[in-house]
C-alpha cells in the first residue's frame, strides 16, 4: 500500500472519530456526580472569552470560537474585540455537539435546517450527517486568501443539494452533490483559475467566478476587517479597492459546462435573468429571448420573486437626486419610479422609491418608504400607512407580522391570508428586528429596552418571555434558550448554557 494514502488514510479515521457524537448512555440512578456532570455537558465553552458562529436551530450543536492559550506569547490567556474585530490571543473554532467538544480546523458551512455540516479537523474535511451519524470525507480545495472572500462550499436552500469546490485551476472543478443520495456531478470552465461558486437563489443553478490569470490574480479587498473564523459582533469596517484581475461571470447553462455570462444576474422561471451590453434587461430561454425593460431604461431591479415569477425595478434614467442638509449634515438619496414586471409585461406602479446601488436578487421581505411618506410592501405590491404585513421573521412559508396593538398574526406569503395567535399575550411592537435571533420555526424577539418575546411559528402562539434578552444567544426549536452572560462590546465571557425557556421566562 502507497505509504502517503495510508497516513491519507489515518489522518480520515482520527477526524472522523473525533467528530463522532457522544454515545448515548443508559440511565440510571440520579446522583450529586451524575447532575454535576449532565450539567458540565450542557456547558458550551471552557470559560474564556468567546463568540458564538452558528448553531443548529434544533440545539444538537454550535459552533463557536473561544481562547484557551496563550497564541502571542505574552505570557497571559485574553481575547477581546476592536472595531474591526477579534483581537488578543486566538479565537479558535470549537464544535460542541451533544454535550462534547473537539477544536476544528474550520467550520465550512451548514444547512439552514442544522442536518448537515462540512468541517475540516486534523487535516481532513467531512460532510457530517447529524441525523443518520455518519461523516463522509471531501476534496474541498485549500481556501483562498482570506480576505479574497471566496467560500468553498454552500448549501442549496431547502438542505436537498450542496456544491463544494474540488479544484480551482485549469478552469477548476465544482461538485454539485445530491445531499440524501450521495450522488455527485462536476461543472468545469473552459481554462482560467476558480474564484468562487455559488447557487442561485433558486437552489438549482450554478453561478461562479473565475479570472484568466493564475491564483495570484484572484480578487483580494482592501479592508481593515480583521478576519477568523468568527467575527465579533460589534465589528466594523471600511472597504476600498479590489486588487487581482477583474473576474469574469459563469453559470452551468447544460449541467455539465461553466459557460461564460456576462450580464448574468439571476434565474427566473427556469429563464436567465440578463443585462445585455446596451443595458437592455431580458429573460432568456434556450435561443428565445424576451425583453423585461428597454435598453433606454437602464433597468435597476429593487425586487425578485421567484415564487410568485415577477420583479420590480427602476429606471435610472429616469432618476433624480434629491439632497437634505439639517444641522450641518447633509444626505443625498436617488429616487426613481417604481415599474412591475409580471406575466411577460411591464407597467407603471405609481410610486417613487430609493434606487439601491446594485440590483436586489433575492427576495426579501423589505418596505420603501415612497415620495407620499408611507410604505410600499414588496410583499403585497401596494403602498399602506400604517403598513400592515411588516414581515419581521419568516419560517418556510408563513411570515411573522406584528399588528399596532401587539397582536402576532402569521401570514402566508403566496396569499397573504392572516391568522392571528389565540390567547391574550401581546408583543410591544417596538422592537428592532435587527436584535432577533432565530432557532428555526422559533424566534426571539427584541421587545422595548431589555425583554425578550420568545415565539414559535409553527404552533402559532407567544412561548414565553425572557427578562433580560441580552442574556440568550441562540434559541432551538424546542423552546430551549442558550444563556450566559451578555455580550460585552463583542465578546462573551463564557461558558454558556442550554436552559428551558420555563427557567428564564416570566
């Protein structure tokens, strides 16, 4: 046997083992040592300063980041944040899962539904299934320049597809695999070094990147964001220009080859969703093609819906520059007309709304307030003060809206048929979605200064409320809450703990 596969080999087994879970022990008698140590399993983190990555939305694991050693050789054990990021000793990704932790090498990606991991520990990358407890190996190309910000792997929405990246020269090679049936197939591009991969929204196309020179020239940002493998959350950062060659866009347009699409913007329908060169936006099919907005219009598109097949846009050339100065600041915004394109048509909707700087392409659950001062809802197509469908958190296909009296009601999307929650519990409406934290179908929401509005989706109904929200980090959905102490300008001083919400919630 070739030697270099044999430690190929081993180095597998040892990252697979240690990734496997905790085997499940029989129960038995209660004792001081057997609490003491359920409770030390439940515990995340050793104690040091830490910051949470991901976490499964069932609570079966979560990734995290924590200093355990002294990395710069100071002589002491610290992490804090900066502006622009983690700083001190390194915060090195950790994957506590079912009550065990073992350090990763990296935390690849996941699938929205928490079944399905990709990491890399001891110089091997897995595919982990949480659900069937099995890990199978990957050939994941080495990462990128970091700050070149070209991810290898993601997952399809819906958890039923992933791509990886295999390779990256001589045109490099993308795997799209069948997540439950294992079956895989490769993209390749016609000569030219692999930047990045991704799908389309749609979760079937392909999209990627490439640049005609060698690994050298592939995009890098200039920025001050210092990078790891997790972030604080009070970083920030400035951007200025990309470095390397400009790249070139691709998607799989036969299943097999990364043809090259220059004005590619999205799938719709099945259809390519195109800008041309004369800044004419088309759909095209095969060799049919059909306009969506003319090239004198210089389309912007604010809105794509794949679900319901129509999008709204702008013309920036009909666009004007509208400048508010007060108290010795001034704030320039460009508004244009908003158009609906649905069923092969374009027409006018009657309202003015902010241009964004590039085209939106996913859908989003967003309102723009128009030149009359109310909103305009993406979601309904029409303009409302007060608005009424404020969509503030989403499970598949039902939306979380708010009404003014503090009613939660559920909305589907497709219709816009309302169910409210039975039962007297109200939610203040007014908390600030950005402070919401999701665990699947369950939510916990920002309500006034310190509480939290715990609520699930599923069951229709407000689960609890938690009185000091800045002391939960992740919820599951089984109403669990992860708590701990608060998040301190970017970093938490662990360890922290899954509870019930029944612990927390009054």
């Amino acid at each position: 046997m070739d030697p270099r596969r044999h430690r190929v080999h081993a180095a597998i087994v040892l990252a697979l083992a240690a990734l496997a879970p905790a085997c499940h022990r029989p129960r038995g008698p209660t004792t001081a040592a057997a609490v003491a140590e359920a409770a030390g399993a439940s515990l995340v983190g050793s104690g040091g300063p830490m910051v949470i990555g991901r976490a499964d939305p069932l609570g079966r694991w979560i990734m995290f980041c924590e200093v355990r050693r002294d990395t710069d050789g100071d002589g002491r054990v610290w992490g804090g944040a900066s502006n622009h990021g983690l700083v001190g000793d390194v915060f090195e990704p950790q994957l506590w899962r079912e009550g065990t932790q073992q350090p990763l090498q990296a935390f690849l990606d996941a699938s929205d539904d928490g079944r399905w991991l990709v990491l890399r520990a001891r110089d091997a990358t897995v595919l982990v299934d949480v659900e069937r407890g099995t890990q199978t190996p990957l050939q994941v190309a080495p990462a990128a320049d970091p700050y070149s910000f070209a991810p290898r792997v993601e997952f399809a929405r819906g958890a039923a597809r992933m791509l990886y990246v295999r390779s990256v020269v001589d045109g490099g090679e993308v795997v799209v695999r069948e997540l439950d049936s294992g079956r895989e197939h490769a993209l390749h591009a016609d000569g030219g070094t692999l930047w990045r991969a991704w799908f389309d929204d749609d979760g079937e196309h392909v999209w990627a990147d490439r640049v005609d020179g060698g690994v050298d020239d592939l995009p890098v940002a200039d920025t001050n964001l210092v990078l790891g493998a997790c972030q604080a959350s009070a970083a920030t950062s400035t951007w200025g220009a990309w470095s390397g060659q400009p790249p070139q866009r691709l998607t799989a347009q036969d299943g097999r080859l990364l043809a090259p699409s220059p004005g590619g913007l999205a799938y719709l329908g099945g259809a390519l969703l195109e800008r041309e060169d004369d800044g004419r936006l088309v759909l095209r099919r095969g060799g049919a093609r059909s306009e969506v907005a003319p090239a004198a219009c210089q389309a912007r598109v604010l809105h794509l819906d794949r679900a319901k097949q129509l999008l709204f846009y702008a013309c920036e050339s009909e666009a004007r520059t509208d400048t508010e100065q007060r108290d010795g600041w001034s704030r320039t915004e460009v508004r244009a007309p908003l158009r609906r394109w649905y069923g092969g048509a374009s027409m006018p909707v009657g309202e003015v709304l902010t241009l964004w700087d590039h085209d939106v392409l996913d859908h989003r659950w967003l309102v723009n307030e128009t030149d009359a001062g109310v909103e305009f809802d993406f979601d309904t197509g029409a303009a409302a003060s007060p608005r009424r469908n404020w969509i503030v958190a989403k499970w598949r296909e039902q939306g979380l809206v708010v009404l003014r009296d503090g009613t939660p009601c559920l909305v589907e999307l497709a219709t816009q048929v309302r169910r409210c929650f039975e039962g007297e519990r109200r939610i203040d409406p007014s908390f600030y979605g950005s402070e919401s934290i999701t665990g699947g179908p369950v939510v916990m929401l920002p309500v006034g200064a310190s509480r939290g509005a715990v609520v699930d989706l599923v069951a229709a109904r407000v689960l609890g409320f938690v009185p000091e929200r800045a002391r939960v980090h992740a919820v599951d959905a089984n109403g669990r809450v992860l708590v701990g102490p608060p998040d301190e300008y970017g970093v938490i001083a662990g360890p922290l703990q899954w509870q019930p919400l029944a612990a927390l919630a009054r």
